[in-house]
C-alpha cells in the first residue's frame, strides 16, 4: 500500500491519484501530463507503424511487419463495410484514431502507483506528495471532447464536400420534415433546422463522453482496488487477484471503446454523404 493511503485514508488516495498535473493559463488549466502522454503515445504510434511501412516488402514478413498489416487490414475492411466512397483518406483517419485511443487507454493498465514511486525514488516522499500525474489521457474529459470535436468538423467538412454549401445549407432547412409548399417549407425550416443542430451536436457529445466515462470509471476502480485492499500483507493476496481480474476485463473494455469510437467516426462520416 502506498503511503498517501495509510496516513490520509482513502479518499485522500484516491483525489491525489485523481488530481491532474496541470498549470493556470487564461483563467483555465492546461492539463501538463494528458498533454504529455497523449503526444508521446500518438509519436510512437507514428515512428512504429512508419517504421514497418518503410521496411515493408514484397516477400515473407516478419512478425512486426505482419501484425502491422494485420491491423491495417482489419480496419480497412471496417471502413469498407461503412462506406462505400474513396477510402484513401478515411481509413488513415479511423487507423489513426482506433491506435492512438488503443494506445492512451492501455495507460489504465500499468500500475496506477508507478508515477508516485519514480517521483518518490528521485526525488523523496515529500515531492512524491505534492507531484500530480494522470496517464490516461482518455479519462480526462479535455482528451475525449478534443477528439470528439475534430471529428465534428470533419462531419461537417465531409458533408459540405458531398452536398456543397447551397445543399448542406438547403438540407438543414428541409429535412427531416419535408414538405412540398413554399409556406410549409417556411413553417418547417426552424424545427428542421433545430433537430439537425440538436442531431449534429450529439454526435460528438456522445462520442466523447462514452469514451470518457469508460476510461474514467475503470480507472476509478484500480484506485478503490488498490485503497481498499492494500491495507495489510493479508490482504495482498486478494488485492493482487482483484487487480487481475478487473485488469483482464479491462482490456476488453479498452479495446471495445477504442473500436466503437473509430466505427462510430466513420458511420458519422459516412452518414454525411447522404440525404435525407
């Protein structure tokens, strides 16, 4: 058991494990350690998979060459089964997305105390206790609405891109009640126009909040595993179990999350290349 456990209890445990590292800057926070992570993950992810495309052949691949193929090939064929246009762009996106949250949601499996023992090893217990890290960067809300939020644009990039802005503009009036009329088509265009933004609004809302609430719960659970059964050599056993179990769960719930946040981005996409 960590120290911040024995002598603040467990809910001191848990608000320092649950304290971002972050620093004032115009009146908000700029989370230093989801900034930190996400970009190192999201540079490895690049300096991998670029390394195997440069060293790719046409004959027996190795096994890092395989398993790279492996992955882009599984979402490739998500994205075609999605949709039906060029895929050229699209499936570099939902590859990007699907590794890079693969990536920041496994953080959640290393051990939640090793930031607090690098510190307390290099620099002493005092700083230890006063030095802040989250490493999973999808259980910071700031991560999932970023996210969320390019993906919303590229909806709406995508959507102009097939319909032009005359049509894009003209579907929000028009749809999804129709009418034939010029005065009913009046009539209708402001409840058209409101359930189209309520429509567009939700989707990255939703996306970023599922994602979110996954990480930030499974996260939360490590930390109730570790306070709660972390309290004595008796009890190390158990807690080692729980951890295991919860942990072998877990990364069924990292991976699902990764995958339905990239299938849902490409459905969404998708969806902006027809009419309603």
């Amino acid at each position: 058991m960590s120290e911040q456990t024995g002598s603040g209890g467990l809910n001191e445990y848990i608000q320092h494990h649950l304290t971002q590292n972050a620093i004032e800057v115009g009146g908000g926070a700029f989370h230093i350690d989801t900034w930190v992570v996400s970009l190192v993950l999201g540079l490895v992810f690049i300096a991998w998979f670029g390394y195997f495309a440069r060293k790719a052949s046409a004959g027996v691949p190795s096994k890092g060459q395989a398993f790279v193929e492996l992955i882009l090939e599984f979402i490739d064929g998500q994205v075609k089964d999605s949709f039906h246009g060029d895929r050229r762009s699209l499936t570099p996106l939902a590859l990007t997305i699907f590794m890079w949250v693969v990536m920041m949601n496994c953080m959640d499996l290393l051990p939640l105390d090793l930031p607090g023992w690098l510190v307390k090893t290099t620099a002493g217990a005092e700083v230890a206790h006063h030095t802040y890290f989250r490493w999973v960067p999808t259980a910071d809300l700031n991560t999932t609405l970023a996210l969320s939020t390019v993906v919303f644009f590229l909806i709406l990039y995508h959507s102009i891109k097939a319909k032009g802005g005359f049509g894009f503009g003209k579907e929000l009036l028009t749809a999804p009640f129709h009418a034939h009329g010029t005065g009913a088509k009046i009539a209708l265009a402001p409840a058209n126009l409101g359930l189209n933004v309520i429509e567009y609004l939700v989707k990255p809302v939703s996306l970023a909040m599922r994602l979110f609430g996954n990480m930030y719960g499974g996260e939360l659970v490590f930390m109730l595993i570790a306070g709660l059964l972390g309290g004595s050599l008796l009890m190390f056993v158990p807690g080692v179990l729980f951890n295991t179990a919860w942990a072998i769960f877990h990364i069924l719930i990292v991976l699902l999350q990764a995958f339905i946040f990239m299938i849902l981005t490409v459905v969404y996409i998708a969806g902006a290349y027809e009419s309603h």
